[in-house]
C-alpha cells in the first residue's frame, strides 16, 4: 500500500527486453536505502518487486500484462521515474490509499502555467470517468493528486512548484502518456452497490 506521496524522482539505467517481459534497473539513493529481495517500490505508480539490488539501484521484472496496461513499455534508459516506497504501518497518509494497481494510462492534453501554479489537463479512459469527481482524489504516475474539473473524457489537475520539480509531471508534455489509478474506495462501493440492487 502507498500514499502517492512521491520520495523521489529516480532514473532508468538499464532495460532488457525479454520475449514476454523487461527487466528494468533504476537508481534510487532513497529508496534503495536498507531495501532487500522482495520489498516492493512503485514506479510511476505500478508496485513492482524488487528482484536484486545493488548500491542505489535495484532492478525489477515487469510482465506483459503490466507492459500492455501501464506506460512503463515507453521507458527507456535515461528516463525518469517517480519512486516511492511501501507506507509503514503507524506513518501518517499524507496523499490517498493507494495500491500500485494501474487501471489505465492517459495522456497530458495541455498545460497552462501560472505564476506561482500549473494547470494540466489529462485524458480519461471512457471506463474510468466514473470513479473521477471533482475534489476527489486520482493518482497520476503514482502521484496523489486532486482532480480540479472532472470532464467527460479528460480531468484537470493543479500542480504546485514542488510537485513539478520533484515528480515527472514537471517534464512531460502534451502527447505522453501517464500511468492512472483512480480511487479504490469508490470501486469498492459500486461493486457493493450493484451487489446489494440485486440481492431480492
């Protein structure tokens, strides 16, 4: 479980490709800190498994199925990624409940930057424009964040000077895409809803 409160922004040192996975390095000084075999991290927030780890870097298998519904498949050495480690139990949540668990990938439609603010604009898959409300929280690249303007088929965030320039969504522009989970609370209450309209 993670909060979306990114550590830090890490970098992609080695990729190989495998017939039906990759196996990723990435450097990671904060996160990498007393990590051992099996701990998880999520990277732009898809929760992966720490396979081997040496100095600050660790490297992870991603399968196919995570390549195809995620946008780590884009990754190449040199780019960045958003790093965070696993909540400890007894920690404060500072962002929203998060599991790592992607349930699809968007793509930066605008940004609109302000003096002291930047607002981008976000494309939203039809089967995820449910769970996106106005106020409420989405995780974008593993990062927390609050939807400003919920569309039928894009949302708004705001972005202040520090998230842009510890996260990845200070870099990347219109056209890339971005890993989204919405809010798991709100799948669980729908699936309980549907379940109880049925029940005679």
């Amino acid at each position: 479980m993670f909060t979306g409160i990114v550590e830090e922004l890490g970098e992609v040192t080695a990729v190989e490709n495998l017939d039906d996975a990759s196996r990723f390095r990435l450097r990671g000084p904060i996160v990498t800190e007393g990590a051992k075999h099996g701990d998880s991290i999520a990277v732009n927030g898809v929760c992966l498994t720490v396979v081997e780890f040496e100095g600050d870097e660790f490297t992870a298998d991603v399968m196919a199925e995570t390549l195809n519904r995620s946008s780590l498949g884009v990754l190449a050495v040199g780019s960045r990624v958003n790093l965070e480690r696993p909540m400890a139990l007894g920690a404060r949540l500072g962002g929203h409940i998060v599991q790592g668990h992607v349930d699809g990938t968007g793509e930066i439609i605008e940004r609109k930057p302000s003096e002291n603010w930047e607002i981008v604009k976000i494309s939203l898959p039809a089967d995820l424009t449910r769970y996106v409300v106005e106020k409420g929280s989405v995780t974008v690249d593993g990062i927390s964040l609050t939807v400003v303007d919920a569309g039928p088929d894009y949302f708004t965030v705001s972005l202040i000077p520090t998230t842009l320039g510890l996260t990845t969504l200070g870099h990347k522009q219109p056209g890339d895409p971005v890993n989204l989970e919405v809010d798991v609370i709100a799948k669980y209450v729908e699936r309980l809803m549907g379940a109880r309209e049925v029940t005679p």
